[in-house]
C-alpha cells in the first residue's frame, strides 16, 4: 500500500505515561493547518491509496472535519485514523467522521480493564469511551484495528486486551512493542518491560486472537523476542508510507523509524532474520543491555533456533 501519513496535532484528550509524542508535556499545538494543506495538495493525484491521520489525538482539533472534506475534495480515496476513540463515544459525531471517507479506524486498546486503561491514560473514563467508539464504527459498518502498546501497566493483561477487542467486533489486532521515546522515556523504568518478561503474554495473545479467527499483528518487536511467531510481523516492505511530521517530510517512514529509532549489535550480523528485523529500539539497547536478545541461525533442515 502506498499512503500519505499525516500528523495532525500534537496534543491529547489523554495523558498516556508512554506517549512517543510526548503530548501529556506539550501546552500548545505546533501543527500549522496551512502546512498540513500544502502536503495534502502537492501529493493529491499521485497514487496514494489513502491518507492516515495520528497525532496527539486528531480528532480534538477544531477543524478536523474541515480537514477530512479537504482530503474528499481533493481526491485520495480513503482515510484511516489513528485515534484513542473517545470521540467516536458520540454517534453523532462517529457518523461525521465515517460520511467523510474514514474507512479504517485504528484505534488504542491498552487495557482489558477501566482501571488499567484509566491509569495509562490518566484520563477517568477514557476505557469505557474507547469501547463505546469501537462500538459505534462497527454499527456504522467500518473497518477497526485496535493497538495495544505493552507496558509494565498491561502486559499480563495483553490476552484478556485480545478477548476484549474481538467480542466488540475488532476487525484486525496489533500488538505494539513499547517504543522508548517521548513521554515513555521520560517514564522510562516505571513503564518499559524486558522482552523476556512479556514474550509469553505476547505469544499467547496472539494465539487468542487466531483461535478467534481475527486478524493479528506484531509491530516493532525484535525477530528473536517473538520466537516462532515471527510471520506475524507487520510487514513494512508492502507498505510505503510517506509522512508530514511537524514541519519536515519522511519520504519512507519505515525506513527512517530502522534507521534513526532502532539499533543492532555484533550479533545481529549472523542473524538469520537481519534482513527483516529492524532491531532493538535504541534507548531501550543503551539503558537495558542485549542479554536476552539471542541471534537466531538457520540449521540445515530448515528449522530456526537461538545461536
Ligand atoms: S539478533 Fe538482532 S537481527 Fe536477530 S532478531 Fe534479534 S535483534 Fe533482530
């Protein structure tokens, strides 16, 4: 899929303790509408097969259905957000929203729980929000994936999260490995989990979601800490993303986020995933080490294991 990728605030309805973009610390919005309207127009015509909106949260800007008849009139075929749903608690508004084209709606799951998803979120009610959102885009027909970041908060919770996304009609589940910037750096040693604590949690929420028949992805884990289920990975090669972030342009998102965000060691050279693998997140590498992260070698039958 070819995509344009927009970010389209930088600020928050929510206070998440690992936001990347780090909105529980911004005051105001950087984000200038005239330059979010200048990307939109220089690409419009040029094959992108849908605009995918994020922020902070896109859906408290003032202007944002403005923005999503902007993208209509100027003929992309379809938009996807990335959004924490609370909005979309409002039928009134979700119908808003899904008369403007929006066909895809990714929305954060991080608890299975009010309690868990409140205190990520900092923001009492934003759990019940979220699944009434869920909700109401299924009643309206339209497509959900839900995200669901794994922290020290909601790891061991990561299978009931699955359970909870499939009964509210989720349509595809990702799971997202904790990416150590922004506000989760800041926060870092009271959110990051180790690899190894959260791989059988990991593994088993990804079996509930196949048992269920419900599409499942894993994005941004090392190869070797989701043994055997390594397919799984989003697979960011049939995917070209090309982003406004603030004021500048990413021509290849994935590209940018293995070669800026994400760090290999020695080990890695004999890898037998280190064509694909993007490797560890860096602040993640320099704070907690390498030690549970083994190479993997091909044995000649085939088969994978540690090296
Ligand atoms: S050893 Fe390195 S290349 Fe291999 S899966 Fe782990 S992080 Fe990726």
């Amino acid at each position: 899929m070819k995509a344009l990728s927009v970010h389209l605030t930088d600020v928050c309805n929510s206070k998440c303790n690992f936001c990347i973009v780090d909105s529980p610390h911004m005051s105001a919005d950087t984000i200038v509408r005239a330059r979010v309207s200048r990307f939109l127009r220089e690409n419009a015509g040029q094959g992108y097969e849908a605009v995918n909106l994020h922020g902070g949260e896109a859906t408290i800007r003032k202007d944002f259905l403005e923005i999503l008849d902007e993208i209509k009139e100027l003929g992309y075929p379809t938009v996807y957000l990335q959004t924490n749903g609370r909005k979309l608690a409002l039928m009134k508004f979700a119908e808003e929203v899904v008369a403007r084209n929006v066909t895809l709606f990714i929305v954060s799951m991080h608890g299975a729980t009010a309690q868990t998803q409140d205190r990520i979120s900092l923001a009492r009610g934003s759990f019940d929000q979220a699944v009434k959102g869920i909700r109401n885009i299924k009643l309206l027909g339209q497509k959900v994936r839900t995200n669901s970041v794994v922290s020290k908060d909601n790891y061991t919770e990561m299978p009931d999260i699955v359970d909870l996304c499939v009964t509210h009609g989720a349509d595809h589940i990702n799971i997202s490995a904790l990416h150590t910037s922004g506000t989760a750096l800041r926060n870092f040693w009271d959110v990051t989990p180790r690899y190894d604590e959260i791989q059988p949690y990991v593994l088993e929420a990804v079996d509930r979601a196949v048992a269920r028949n419900t599409t499942v992805t894993l994005e941004g884990f090392p190869y070797c800490s989701v043994p055997g289920y390594e397919r799984y990975m989003i697979d960011w090669e049939t995917n070209q993303f090309k982003m406004l972030y603030r004021t500048f342009v990413l021509d290849d998102y994935e590209h940018y986020m293995d070669a800026f965000t994400r760090v290999k060691d020695a080990r890695c050279r004999g890898c037998a995933h280190n064509a694909k693998c993007g490797g560890v997140y860096k602040e993640y590498a320099e704070l907690v080490g390498w030690d549970e992260f083994q190479p993997v070698v091909t044995v000649p039958d085939g088969e994978q294991t540690c090296a």
